[in-house]
C-alpha cells in the first residue's frame, strides 16, 4: 500500500512538472515586447548615474539610508561584542580544563 501511494504521489509529481516545463517553453517561445525594448541607462560615466553637484551645494539623502546605516553600525557593534563575548566551546579548552578538574581531585 506505501509503495503505491509513493508511486501515485511520484507521478503527480512528475506530471506537474511536465506541465511547468511545457508552459515555460510555450512562454518562452512567444514574442515579448518587453524584451524588445531596452531600459538601460545610457553610461555617462559617473558612479550611480549621479552627476557631480555644483559647488557649494551637498547631496541631499534619501530617507532609507540613515536607518540602513544605523542597522549596518548596530549589526557590527553586536557581532563584535557577542562573538568576543561567546565562550570558547573547542575540545582543546574542554581538555585541558579536564585534566586540570581530574588532578585537582585525585589529590
């Protein structure tokens, strides 16, 4: 009974992707307009696509980057702190503590 379920269930599964695979080639094979159309910038040269402000005037930020810049400073100071802090969990420490407790009670 199990392996015929698992048989029934493998076929469905077969069968889907056959039929996936069937509409991505029919997809495929049509004529989009929007891969006729090209929406790349032109290069001018510049980082970004941003020309260089006038002298004098500073670039005004957008409203994402301070709280992105905050997460990348918080994330940084946590990593550091917690992985400085973690304790050490390598079988050389966990040894030598070992002997160290075994001699300590056999004297």
């Amino acid at each position: 009974l199990r392996a015929r379920l698992l048989r029934w269930i493998n076929m469905r599964l077969l069968r889907a992707t056959a039929r996936r695979l069937a509409a991505f080639r029919q997809a495929s094979t049509k004529s989009n307009a929007s891969a006729e159309t090209s929406t790349a910038e032109e290069v001018n040269g510049y980082l970004f696509n941003e020309k260089p402000l006038p002298a004098g005037q500073k670039r005004v930020r957008e409203e994402w980057e301070a709280p992105y810049w905050f997460a990348i400073a918080a994330g940084a100071v946590l990593l550091t702190v917690g992985l400085g802090s973690a304790p050490n969990t390598s079988i050389e420490i966990w040894a030598k503590n070992e002997v160290l407790r075994r001699e300590k009670e056999s004297e």
